[in-house]
C-alpha cells in the first residue's frame, strides 16, 4: 500500500535534481556567452557549443527575456564551432571544397533556373556577386551552390559525400546548416551575411575567396 506514495516520492526528487542541474547548466552557458560577448575570448569551446546545443531553445528564450539581441545565440555557435573545425577545413584539399550561397544573395531579376538537386543553376549573367565569383570557382573545378533552403546542403552531400563545405548564410540558417554537417563530421566554415533580408542580401565576397582558397 506503501508503494504507491514512495514511488511519487522519488519521482519529486528525481524531479527537483533534474530541475537544479537544468538550471545550473543554463546559468554557466549564460556565464559563458557573457564572457564571450564582453571580453571577446572563447574559453571551453568544446564545452561551450555542447552547451549551447544542448540547451539552445530555453538560452534564446532567456537571451529574448534579458533584453539581449537573439541571433547572439546563433553567432557566437557560428564563432565557435570555426574555431573547433577550422583546422579540419582548412587542412581538405581545395579541389573537393564546395561554396553553398543562400538564395537571397541573387538579384531580384535573377533568372537563372531552379533544380531540385542543384539548387539555382547560375548562368554567371552578371546581375550579382555570385557570377563573378562562380567564374573563378568553374576556373578552378570547385563547385558552387545556390540553395533554396536549409536542406538543401544535405542533399548536395549525399551527391558529394567526400567534400568540405564554405557556406555562407545568415544567422539562423547557418547555425542550422553547420549543426547538421558537424553531426555527420563534414569539414567546414561558415561565413555570416554582412546584409539579411530577405531579398538582395549581402557578403564580403572577397573574405568568401580568402577563405575558400586558404589552406593550412
Ligand atoms: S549572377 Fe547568377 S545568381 Fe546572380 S543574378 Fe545572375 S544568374 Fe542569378
């Protein structure tokens, strides 16, 4: 008869312990962002993405709480894991390096046609930054990519498993795509916009090339 009170004991604890390492893991992830933000150094990385990752929703809500922008969530995971998989990336063969661009980086009067494989097929018309950029990548046998959506990386990889990926992409999207390529251990580096929006966005495109042909 017992039984019954005891197990909705333990289950109370269990749910109180649950409760105070919830919320001692969100005051030390909060810690760790202000410390980022403020003094601009990243200490723990492995721990901090770990943490970040794990508690990602509960964080943005309690960054949107303190009055705090909201994509600081996103950037500093986008600062962080560079600096874990850098090396991975800037050590891959630059012939297996592809560029993924976001479709809002085209011209509004693009007219160039949509794939469902390929993503945007380019015709290099010159309309916006991606040709002349392309021009260089087709000169060199690397691949380019439009994308017309977050998914769209993944199925470029079953394409090309072996490649290493510069993607380029607000906040919210590259967090996105680089948390899906970092679980299937895709060396690569992401670039923020410089401009969002949602249409004729922008990027410095020569940081894109400086990062794209740089190796270690
Ligand atoms: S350069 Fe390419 S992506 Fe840009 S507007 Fe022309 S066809 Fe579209």
């Amino acid at each position: 008869m017992n039984g019954i009170p005891n197990f909705f004991s333990v289950l109370g604890v269990v749910f109180v312990i649950l409760l105070v390492v919830f919320v001692i893991l969100l005051l030390i992830a909060t810690i760790l962002i202000y410390s980022i933000v403020k003094k601009q150094k990243i200490i723990f990385p492995r721990a901090t993405l770990f943490l970040l990752d794990t508690l990602y929703f509960p964080i943005k809500r309690l960054v949107v709480y303190l009055n705090m922008d909201k994509s600081v969530v996103d950037k500093i995971q986008i600062e962080v894991r560079n600096v874990i998989l850098k090396n991975e990336y800037f050590s891959s063969d630059i012939k297996n390096r592809i560029v993924v661009f976001p479709y809002c980086l085209r011209s509004i009067e693009c007219k160039a046609r949509v794939s469902p494989e390929l993503g945007v097929k380019c015709v290099k018309c010159g309309k916006c930054k991606i040709g002349d950029f392309k021009k260089i990548c087709d000169e060199n046998s690397i691949k380019v990519f439009i994308a017309p959506g977050g998914s769209f990386v993944k199925r470029v990889l079953k394409k090309y498993p072996k490649s290493s990926v510069l993607l380029v992409a607000c906040y919210a999207e590259l967090n996105e795509m680089m948390r899906i390529l970092s679980s299937k251990r895709i060396p690569e580096y992401g670039i923020l916009l410089d401009k969002v929006g949602c249409i004729e966005t922008d990027v410095d495109m020569e940081n894109v090339k400086e990062m794209l042909f740089e190796a270690h």
